[in-house]
C-alpha cells in the first residue's frame, strides 16, 4: 500500500488521541478543583448561585445559601471554588475595582451632547446648509454618483 494513502488516516488517529488527552487534563484539573472543597469555603453553582460549603459528602455537597437556607447539591454542580476574599467581596457587593476620581465619567445617555445650557430648549439643530431656502446641496450633475438630475 501506499504511505500517501495511509497518511489521512495516521494525522486523524493522531488528533483525536490530542484531543482526548487534553479532554481527560480538563477534567482531572475540575476533580482537584472539586476536591479543594472543604466546610466554610465559598464556591460558585454552574447555575451561577453563591453559596458557603457547609458539609461535603462522597457524591453531594451541603450549601449555606443565605444564613440558616441549606440545600443539597451534586459534586458535578460546583463551577467553581473561590477564595475567602472573592467570595466575600462577591456577596458583599463591593466593586471589582475601586473608582479614581481621575476616571472620567461617560455619560449613558447622550443629554450631555446637546450642549443645552440653562434656559436652552435642549434641542440639536440637523439642518444641513441650505435646507429650506429651496435649493438643494445633493448633487446637481449627472455624472452618476447619485444616479441622473430628474
């Protein structure tokens, strides 16, 4: 047989033994992962909820939602450990990051463009040179930019 014709099949064999190997690292890191849990760690449900490990058993985990709300959830439904400071900086609220006052702040509307001062009547003026003194400043020619002068 030709080596040529055997090449293909070799390079698939070979990408999909890569690929599995990569498939079984992720899934060996999310077990360590999983295994870091211990009671009073906080962690983060695949669903997206926060909850505190109260209890971790062989299959289940026993979570603190909100003080005195416990409820059970399987081992493959943590999607995430975190630590005691993201975890407490999550439930608490606090931003990410903290403000500067050399951060300029953009506006979430465009009021602040329309340059309407006190006593203005906040309105924007989109008239274009020559609009309503019945000449028009498209394009007088027929040289078939903006189709012929009708």
């Amino acid at each position: 047989m030709d080596i040529a014709l055997l090449l293909p099949f070799i390079l698939l064999i070979g990408v999909m033994l890569l690929m599995t190997r990569s498939a079984k690292n992720r899934q060996r890191q999310v077990m360590e992962m999983r295994d870091q849990m211990e009671p009073g760690t906080g962690v983060r449900t695949i669903g997206g909820m926060y909850a505190q490990v109260k209890e971790v058993r062989d299959d289940t985990v026993l979570l603190e939602i909100t003080p005195g709300v416990h409820a059970i959830f399987a081992k493959n439904a943590i999607g995430a450990v975190l630590d005691a400071e993201e975890y407490e900086r999550i439930v608490s609220g606090e931003p990410a990051f903290a403000e500067d006052e050399d951060t300029p702040v953009v506006p979430d509307d465009a009021s602040s463009l329309t340059g309407d001062g006190p006593g203005g009547d906040g309105r924007v003026d989109l008239d274009k040179p020559g609009d309503g003194d019945g000449t028009d400043t498209r394009d007088a020619g027929d040289d078939g930019e903006n189709g012929p002068k009708s």
